[in-house]
C-alpha cells in the first residue's frame, strides 16, 4: 500500500485527506451490493449476543473511538457498553458483569497497555474481540476474533484517519447485532461524500487556526453528548502536535470549575451537533464568551446559526463525530504548521507505545 507522502508536507494531511476513500473502503468491504453486512463471522456476533455487556478497552485516540462506538452498541444492539483507558484496567480492574466480552480498540495492534489487558482477560476465560488497524499484530493475533479497521498505513503520530476507521467500524459491527432504524450503508456513503466536502474546505481552517491559535498557550473543546466524545478526541490531536495547552470535556463541566480559566482571546471551539442538549450548549457558549472567549462554533446544518465559524453538512446525528472531528483534525494540522513545528513528529511521543 501506498505509504509515500507524494505531493503532501506531511502524511497527517495526506491522511486525513484520505479519510472519505477510508469509509467508502470500509463500507465496501462490509456490505455487500444489496447493503447486506457481510465480512463479520457468525462466531463474533453470536458471542457477543450471548453476552450481557461489553468492555471496550484502549488508549490515547483509539479509546476516545470507543467512547463513541458505546453509543451504538447500546442504542442499536441494546447491550450496556462501559469504555476503558487500557493502563487502568489492567491494574483496577473494574467490577466485571457475569458475561463480559472485551472488544480492544488499537491502530497498532501493539500498545503494551491494552496487551496486558487482554492477557489479564484471558486467564480470566473472557472472550475478545480486536479491532485493529495492523491486522498481523499481537493483539489481533492472540484475542479470539479479529476484525480489519482497514484505515490503510498511519504514518503521521497523530492518528487520524484511524479514528473514523474505528468508529466506522463499531457502527457497522453494532449494526451487524442489532438494528440502527436506518439505512447505515446510504448514510456511510452520504458520509465519505460529507468528509471529502469538509476535507476540500482547508483554507477556512487553514484561517482559523491562524486567527485564533497562533499566539495561544491554552485552548479548549467542548461539547455534549457525543460532542463531549470528539471534544476529547479534538483535543488531544491539538495539543499533541501544536503544544497548546487544550482541554476537551463535557460543556455542562464548564461551571463546576473550568470556566475560571477564561480570560480575554481564550480559544474556545465548541462542537454543536446533537439537537438534544443544543440549546445548553449555545448558552455555554455564550457564557464564555461573556467572559471574554474567543469562541469558535462548528455545528451541524440543522442547529446552525448565524456567526458559527463553520457548518458541518447533517448526516444521522449519531454518525456526526465522523464529520465533527475533521475540523479538529485540520485546526491541529495548521496551527501546528503555523508555529513551525514538525507535525508529523511531536515531541516526546512515539505512533506505537510498546512498554507500559
Ligand atoms: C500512541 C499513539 C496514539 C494512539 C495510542 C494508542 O500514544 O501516539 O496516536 O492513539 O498510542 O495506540 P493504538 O495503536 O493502540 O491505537
């Protein structure tokens, strides 16, 4: 597979350029012409129909992917799903319910935390499931079922195009044990056109990491429901390449403590795509503003408004966080590249953490 860099700087945007073939890729490998689901063994879903909960496990983005594939494995498949940070399972294990399956979430297939997990969980005779971006990996090798996140080669640090790749891919296999009440083939093609859409806008980010980050030592994402999923996600993509200091959470926390931060000029990007809670989060936003933030909104076409930094084009509301997050991935990307910094290799980090 192609992992030169060709005409791009730099593989995170190569990458995050080549998230709309990524989720037509998927979709072509997991429905059939008919719109079928096909390529998921009976195996994996018969087991995990017998089971009363599932544990998703992982770590840095892969486990902010899970924190979004929760929602579909309970609104579609009805069965409860708790995310887990790998590092903290695999020393506080939590209490387990009677018919656990551990679904590991992992680019590499390598990360020593989430592998120390699945040794722990095999001896307990719990079943596992990976999903992996390297399918010839230890974790893909050594749990019982293996299923392809087919993002294709991740070069830059910053996973980007891995993490729609995994949320497209728990859709699917969510899909696979239940019934999401609509037509997830058609929507997944609405979403690579809708991705393209927004991956073809790089100048609008291009301005707005240069107008808002620039000179910045902190920034924050926030967001509700799933928003407070990518607002995490959002995050950490932008502080881990640009060293901006940036906290992604759930915009309702912004009261409890946060909001003393807000001074004069502080980037606040808000994502704004889940009808429920969008009128809370419209007051939040204009509650730091009044504090002086300098508050950037992307929202979804149905909740836009005027004055929003960007509108993301409407798909399903529960298939937004595979829009919501492109803006971010692109805001971290140049306002990386507007401070002169090596985005595809940040400081003090490696793609692959190999010891816990
Ligand atoms: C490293 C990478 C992150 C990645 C995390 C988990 O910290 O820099 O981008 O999300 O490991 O890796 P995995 O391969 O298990 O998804």
């Amino acid at each position: 597979e192609d992992t030169d860099k060709g005409a791009y700087p730099y593989y995170m945007l190569k990458e995050i350029d080549e998230q709309a073939v990524v989720a037509r890729n998927i979709s072509a490998h997991y429905f059939d012409e008919d719109g079928n689901l096909q390529g998921i063994p009976c195996a994996v879903t018969d087991t995990i129909q017998e089971a009363d909960r599932l544990y998703i496990v992982a770590a840095g983005t892969s486990y902010h992917a899970g924190l979004v594939g929760k929602r579909y494995f309970e609104q579609w498949a009805k069965i409860p799903t708790e995310v887990h940070i790998a590092s903290e399972f695999a020393y506080d294990q939590p209490m387990l319910s009677e018919k656990p399956f551990f679904i590991f979430l992992s680019q590499s297939g390598e990360t020593a935390d989430s592998r120390e997990v699945l040794d722990n969980v095999k001896k307990q005779g719990y079943p596992a499931l990976t999903l992996a971006n390297v399918m010839n990996s230890t974790l893909t090798r050594e749990a019982d079922f293996a299923l392809p996140v087919l993002a294709g080669p991740e070069i830059a640090v910053a996973s980007t195009k891995a993490y729609t790749a995994q949320v497209l891919v728990q859709a699917i296999l969510a899909a696979s044990l239940g019934n999401p009440g609509f037509d997830l083939k058609a929507e997944l093609a609405k979403v690579a056109v809708e991705i393209q859409a927004i991956t073809d806008e790089k100048e609008s980010f291009k301005k707005i990491a240069e107008d808002a980050l620039k000179d910045q030592h902190s920034a924050f994402y926030i967001g509700r429901g799933l928003d407070a999923a990518v607002a995490l996600e959002a995050a950490l993509k932008l502080k881990e390449i640009s060293y901006i200091q940036t906290e992604g959470f759930a915009a309702g926390e912004l009261k409890h403590g946060t909001i003393s931060l807000i001074e004069e000029g502080t980037p606040v990007f808000a994502l704004l795509t889940q009808s429920k809670t969008a009128g809370l989060l419209r007051g939040e936003v204009a509650q730091v503003a009044a504090r002086g933030a300098n508050t950037i909104v992307f929202a979804s076409e149905d909740l836009a408004k005027e004055g929003d930094a960007f509108v993301l084009p409407q798909v399903n509301e529960l298939l937004m966080p595979l829009l919501a997050v492109i803006p971010a991935q692109l805001v971290a990307y140049y306002a990386t590249l507007a401070r002169g910094l090596d985005v595809d290799r940040p400081r003090n980090l490696a793609k692959s953490v190999t010891v816990q």
